[in-house]
C-alpha cells in the first residue's frame, strides 16, 4: 500500500517567524492545531516533525500566514503602453525591521518569565512541596545564568532549564534536611489529595517519565531522551505509572483526563516563581562565595606545602639499626670486699684531703 507524500514544511527558524509575524503565541496555534503548547515549541526547535494530519493542519495554518506577509501594489505601465486601463497586482513581500539584539540579561529574563512559572507548577506535582518546588527551579536558572554562554546556544534552553530543576527536587539528599524532614499540607480538595499522594507513591523515574509524557506533552523519544533512559524503557515505565495511577483513581485511566487533572491540582495552588533579577542576583552572589571559598581553600593547601617543604628535612638520613647482640663480652662481676692494698689507698686518701683552695694546689718535690 503506497503512502502519499508528505506535506512540506519550512525549516524551523522559519515557523517560528511566520507565527510571530502573524501575532499569534504557541498556544494559539497549539489550540488551532489540536496539539499541545510543548509541541508546537518542539516543532519549532526541530526536535520533532509532525506527521499526518496535524502536518497538514500545520501546514495549512504556515501557508495561511504567509499568505498574509505579502500585499500587493500596482505595477506601473511601460511607455508607450495604452492597453493597460488596470493595474497588476503584483505580490511584494514586507520586511520586518531589524530587532536589536538582546543582551544577556534580557535573554535570561525572557526564558525566566516564559519557563518559570509552568516548572515551579511540574516541580510541585514531583515533589508534593511548594517551597522546594521554588528552591528546584530558583536553583536550575542560577546555574543557567552561571553558564549562560552554553545555555544561550543551546537547541532547547527551556528542555535544559527544566532537566536541571527536575534533576534538583528529586534529589534524595533533601530528606536529610530539617526543612524537608515533616510534610507540607496536603491540597484542600479531597481529590486533588488523592492524585497528588497517588503520584508521590511512583518511584522518582516513573513519576518524571509520566510528567513529561502526560502533563508536559513531550514524545516518547524526547521523554527518553531527558530522563536518560531508552525509549522502550520509557515506554514501560509510562505504561507502569499508569496503571499505578489507575489502580488507585480509576477515573484516570485516560490520558487525556490525566492531563487535564494534572493541569487542575498545579494550577490551584498558585505558586509564584521569584522575579529574574532576584534570581539573577542569588545566582551571582553564590558564585562569588563559592569562587572565593575556592581561593581560600587554594591557598590553605599553597601555605600548608609551603610549610612542608621549608620544615622538611634537605638530606638523607638513615634509620637507626635494630639493636644486635654482641657476642664475646665478659660478664658483669659484683663488686665485692676491699682487699688490704685498696683500704691503706682509700684511708691514705681521705687522710690527704684538706679544705679550701689549698687541696687544688699541686705539692712540691
């Protein structure tokens, strides 16, 4: 059975272009399309192709506003010419003017304001705690802003902000801090309670690869991709987390009302995001303390080997030997009773001594 053709497209750069030229966001054409807001953004990047009928929606909406760039204006008749009584409409495409490049603090603030709000929401659903939710996402833009020259050039920044917030709720060192140690009150709604504890029950790595699957909307090869994991390993943990979760809440068998409910327990509990320039701010005070904590303990090591090596000893020196017997030595004899020589020497002495400076002068002969 032979397949049709598929539809063109323009290259990447080139949809995301033409839907800024027409004034319309992600969503709208999310919603125009019948996809999701993440992969009309994966459309946009090339991380993902879209196929058979959303293709050819897409298409359509791409040539519909291209369509509207162009205007038309007369062509004026050659010389001599007086046939022509109308004017030919000729197509003249407009050229956007040129837009000023951003700086890199705006560039930032533009991923903050676009991307923080939607992680701190998918961080809760991960971790079941709204400040730690926060703290993962405050934390992944301060190591964005500290490597902003890689992020900057990279083919998803959002993809990479959110890989590292993920990275940093579900980290099991936080259990061992006295913040994180009691949980936070449950949601006030009795199923939103029951969603947000059947999700907390999911291993780490199934509830993350069901999150990006059902609640942000990424493919299964882009799910495997950030989770580092194969795809059929994604799959199966997908298909797990969803028969856990269905287990547990039957209603939410169907994706679709999956998502939906997932959407519904991040949003009522209107978690804020810190602004940029906070975040900013944070990101290079703490880079400013570790650098300078780095120096200081460089320099720590430079004194103490320094020390060494002017204390150490500058030459060779042998260890002393381990003692050896001696062979061939006479035995210690006790002393005993003078003999009648050694007592007339002994009384002849003590009868010569005198006090004074005198003893010390020698007797002449």
């Amino acid at each position: 059975m032979t397949q049709s053709p598929a539809t063109p497209l323009p290259p990447p750069k080139e949809r995301r272009r033409l839907r800024e030229a027409g004034s319309l966001t992600q969503a709208q054409v999310a919603t125009e399309v019948g996809v999701s807001r993440e992969t009309v953004r994966s459309w946009e990047t090339g991380r993902t192709t879209p196929r058979g009928r959303k293709r050819e929606a897409y298409a359509k909406l791409l040539n519909s506003l291209s369509e509207e760039e162009t205007v038309t204006e007369p062509q004026q008749p050659e010389a001599g010419d007086t046939a022509v009584l109308e004017p030919v409409l000729v197509p003249v495409p407009i050229e956007a003017p040129p837009r000023p490049p951003l700086t890199p603090a705006q560039a930032f603030d533009a991923l903050y304001a676009f991307c923080a709000p939607a992680l701190v929401r998918q961080a809760y659903l991960l971790t079941g705690r709204r400040e730690l939710a926060r703290e993962s996402v405050e934390r992944a833009f301060q190591v964005a802003w500290q490597r902003w020259p890689e992020v900057a050039v990279d083919r998803d920044p959002a993809g990479w902000v959110r890989s590292a917030a993920y990275e940093h709720a579900l980290s099991p060192w936080h259990r061992f801090r006295p913040r994180y140690r009691h949980p936070e009150p449950p949601p006030p709604d009795a199923s939103d309670r029951a969603l947000l504890t059947a999700l907390l029950k999911l291993p780490p790595s199934y509830r993350r690869t069901l999150l990006l699957y059902d609640g942000v909307g990424l493919g299964l090869a882009e799910t495997a991709a950030e989770t580092e994991a194969s795809t059929p390993a994604a799959a199966n943990r997908l298909l797990h987390a969803r028969d856990a979760l269905a287990a547990q809440l039957p209603d939410l068998s169907d994706p679709t009302e999956l998502h939906r409910r997932m959407t519904e327990l991040a949003s009522t509990e209107r978690l804020r995001a810190a602004k940029p320039p906070t975040v900013r701010f944070a990101g290079e005070r703490r880079t400013v303390f570790w650098t300078r904590a780095a120096i200081a303990f460089t320099v720590a090591i430079i004194g103490a080997t320094t020390l060494t090596v002017r204390t150490a000893p500058t030459h060779y020196e042998p260890p002393v030997p381990l003692g050896q017997r001696v062979e061939g030595v006479p035995p210690r004899v006790v002393q005993g009773s003078l003999s009648e020589e050694e007592v007339a020497l002994r009384d002849r002495l003590r009868s010569g001594m005198t006090n004074g400076p005198e003893r010390l002068a020698p007797l002449g002969r």
